[in-house]
C-alpha cells in the first residue's frame, strides 16, 4: 500500500520526508487515540494538518506534518483534518484528507484519497477534506465542547464558529451542541510528556544521528572555515543518516556570535583563537534532537576560554546529575545556576555572598535563559513546567535538555555589571544534551559526545 509517495509502513525513504507512519506501527497511534478518547468525554477533537508554507513568493518549503495531527494519526500529507467525537455512537473518527486527483498529483506527488482510510489509519471514516466545509459543522452537533486551537487556520475555525452558533440556537431547544472551545493541548500535551516506547525509540534515532553529525564533523573545524562550510557539513551528515531535516535553524556561532542566543546567519570564517558554538540537531521519524558544543578553533582553548568552559561543563554535569523521577523540574535549573554563581564567584566575576546572589539571580546577565525545555516532536516541546503554581515533577519516560552557558556580549561591559568581567569579553560557551528520565534516574542520550576539555580539544584534533 502506498501513501503520500511512500510504502505506508516501510522503510523507504530514510530520510523520512512524506512515508506515512514513519516506521511507527499502527497500534502506536490507534493506542493514543484511545487515550485521548478517554479524556475527551462527551467532547469533539478538531486536528487541523499543518499549512503548506512559503518562502520567496510560490516557492514551497518542504512539508513537514503537524506534530498533533502526526502523534494521533500518523498521517503526513497536507490538507487533512482529523475529527474525534467523543460524544458520536458512529464516525467516532473521521479523517478528512485530499481527494485523489491526478493533475495535482503530477505536480506535487501522489495523494492517498480518503478510500483507504480506514483501513490503514484505523480511523472509523476517510473523506475528502471537500466535503469538509459542509460536514463539520453538522458532526459537531451533539459535542458538549470543542478542543480546536484558535487562532491558527481561519477558514476552520469559521467552521467551528458557525457549529458554535448553531448549537447556541438549537441547544436552547434541544439542549445540544457545543457550547465552549479549549485548547487540544489541555489533552494532547500531557500525553505527549510522557514519551511512549515507541516515541522513544524515534528519540534515541533523532539524538544518535545528531551526536555522529556532530562527531564526524568537528575535526573539520579550523581558522579560516566558513560558520556555514560546517553548517552544511553536519546537515549533509545527519541527511545522510537518515535525518528528514535539521530539527530547528542550525547554529554556528565563532567569536563574539557564540554570544547570540538564536544567532543563524553563519555567514562569517572562523578565526583562530576564537571559540566557534554549535547547536544543531537531527529530526529522525519527526523527533528532534538538540545539542550544543563550543570548541576552541585552533584545537586548544586558551586559559580564559578553558576557565568559563569548566564552569559550564561543571553545571551541565551537576544539571543533569539532578535528573530524577520526583525532582521538580525547576530544581535542575536551580542546581545549574547555583553550580554557575559558584563558578562566576571563582573567576572573579561576581563578588558576595553565594546565597544572596543566587536568590537575586545575580547570574542573569551572563546566563540570560534556562537550563531546560522538553524534547518531542518539536524541539521546544509541549508540556507547562508550572502546574498550579508548582514546578513539575519529573516522570520516567520524559525527555529535556540541559544547556547551560555563559555569554560575554561586548554588549555587557557598557553595563557596570560587567566590570570584572572584562578578561573574558567575546566568549560565549553552552553545552547541551538531551537526557531521558528513567525508572531510577536519568540516561543521557547524547553521552557519546563528549564535554570535557580535554576531549573536545581532540575532537577538533590539532
Ligand atoms: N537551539 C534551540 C535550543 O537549544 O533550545
Ligand atoms: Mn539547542
Ligand atoms: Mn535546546
């Protein structure tokens, strides 16, 4: 059976752009539909595919799913809409895709059809995502209320709307129809916390391949290369390993950049006697990975280079070593920032008392971000770190970063914090992992590159 250009269920196509499922087994998907089901109660699920977008005029970017629609359904073409009604005795779920039509699909590839729908997707009905504009509204009726994110697809969300205003008419008679709209995070973003086996298995794929693009390019570096020659090195790699994509804009930062949070132009060479910061990861069967290593580009850091880099590489080790079922997890970020006042007081840059400076938060100017975001099907996760005014507590089966840094932008020595801090102007080093939290404690999933100076000044290799 073929879907979207791809055997549905197969590995062709390692790279991962189109193939239905992406590897994943039916039941994965079938199992959170299940689960959703039971949150949803007398509710409806609208699940909207991603928009096709553009850059330049027409020119389309390469698709790439939507990460809700995906995790529900494993279906990958656009112009598709998954419907779930908890409420519903029949068509309890309903998957609107793409009509066959062999015009557009000489353009832009085959197209499923809704026919096979059911029986590959597992879902009770396919339509054609035509019939979309007429139904809804009507398959809405009976839902006590709907879960659809505003704001996003406006001619959906007429739909949802003009289901919301007849159901107000009606249901004063009838006392039917959806009578509020919440968010389909409230459900699908706790599911997806909590990765299952399967996802993790996507996971440890996405984060392998980014640690061997990592590795296998890192010799490369020396003065004079381009940010972009080694930011089209480790692309190629992780495609040729079987990535779809970088998972998020990749970073090459050299000098002064590495102090740019989101810098992305790499567009300058790389000088001797500077610190270059990579952050880039692999996106495997829709999961990302995410890592960051700041290398000396001669192969050798120098004493100033070397003493910021062992305070960071100090709070990552400490950051991680926190992770654990039942810490909060903003006791990770805590136990990185303590482990980074610590290391500001030892190289003079901050002066005081450890505690007085750790509740100012004495740290932000050099340390302006957080330890840690959830890794998934985006890089920036879904799931609050906050619930009810607490912290989170870490679960097995969760996945975060931990990337500390600290930055010297020459912007922070116009500000008097910055004074001691002068030895070290220019340097920006972070350093980041992803880590899964397991039964009894945590497994890095990026352990196989390393992050101790010695071993990074041989990664370089000079
Ligand atoms: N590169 C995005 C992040 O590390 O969060
Ligand atoms: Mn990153
Ligand atoms: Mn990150």
């Amino acid at each position: 059976m073929r879907a979207g250009g791809t055997e549905v269920n197969g590995e062709e196509g390692s790279g991962g752009e189109g193939g239905a499922f992406q590897g994943f087994p039916a039941e994965a998907f079938r199992q959170r539909r299940a689960r959703v089901f039971e949150a949803l109660g007398d509710g409806a699920m609208v699940l909207p595919a991603a928009s096709v977008l553009h850059r330049a005029g027409d020119s389309e970017l390469r698709y790439r799913p939507d990460s809700e629609l995906f995790y529900l359904t494993g279906f990958v073409e656009p112009d598709a809409l998954l419907l779930l009604r908890g409420f519903a005795d029949e068509a309890r779920s309903v998957l609107f895709v793409r009509p066959r039509d062999a015009k557009a699909e000489l353009w832009t590839g085959s197209r499923l059809g809704p026919d096979p729908v059911p029986s590959i997707f597992g879902v009770e009905e396919g339509r054609s995502i035509e019939q979309l504009w007429d139904s809804l509204p009507g398959l809405l009726t009976g839902a006590d209320r709907v879960f659809y994110r505003l704001g996003v697809h406006p001619r959906i969300e007429s739909l949802v709307v003009a289901a919301l205003r007849t159901a107000r008419l009606r249901g004063a008679r009838r006392g039917t129809g959806p009578r509020g709209v919440e968010d389909p995070g409230e459900i699908l973003d706790e599911l997806r916390l909590r990765k299952d086996p399967w996802e993790l298995e996507a996971l440890r794929e996405a984060t392998a391949i980014t640690v061997s693009g990592f590795r296998n390019v890192l010799p490369r570096i020396e003065p004079g290369l381009g940010e972009w020659e080694l930011e089209a090195e480790l692309e190629a790699a992780f495609r040729r390993e079987g990535a779809a994509a970088p998972s998020f804009a990749t970073i090459v930062g050299s000098g002064a950049n590495a102090c740019v949070l989101h810098y992305t132009d790499n567009g300058r060479r790389m000088r001797d006697g500077e610190l270059v910061l990579i952050d880039a990861g692999a996106e495997r069967r829709m999961y990302a990975g995410d890592v960051t290593r700041t290398l000396p580009v001669s192969g050798v850091f120098s004493p100033e280079q070397a003493d910021v880099y062992r305070v960071v590489e100090r709070a990552r080790r400490e950051a991680v070593a926190a992770i654990a079922p039942g810490v909060p997890v903003a006791d990770v970020h805590q136990r990185a920032v303590r482990s980074l006042i610590e290391g500001l007081l030892g190289l003079g840059v901050l002066s005081g008392d450890p505690e007085e400076l750790i509740e100012k938060g004495a740290q932000a100017p050099y340390f302006p971000h957080r330890t840690c975001h959830w890794l998934g099907l985006n890089t920036h996760d879904v799931g609050d770190y906050v619930r009810e005014g607490e912290s989170r507590i870490l679960e097995p089966g969760m996945v975060l970063t931990v990337e500390p840094g600290l930055y010297f932008p020459s912007s922070l020595f116009d500000d008097p914090l910055g004074g001691s801090a002068e030895a070290f102007a220019g340097i920006g080093v972070r350093i980041e992992d992803d880590v899964l939290v397991s039964e009894h404690g945590r497994e890095v999933l990026t352990k196989d590159l390393p992050t101790g100076v010695e071993e990074i000044e041989k990664l370089v290799g000079r």
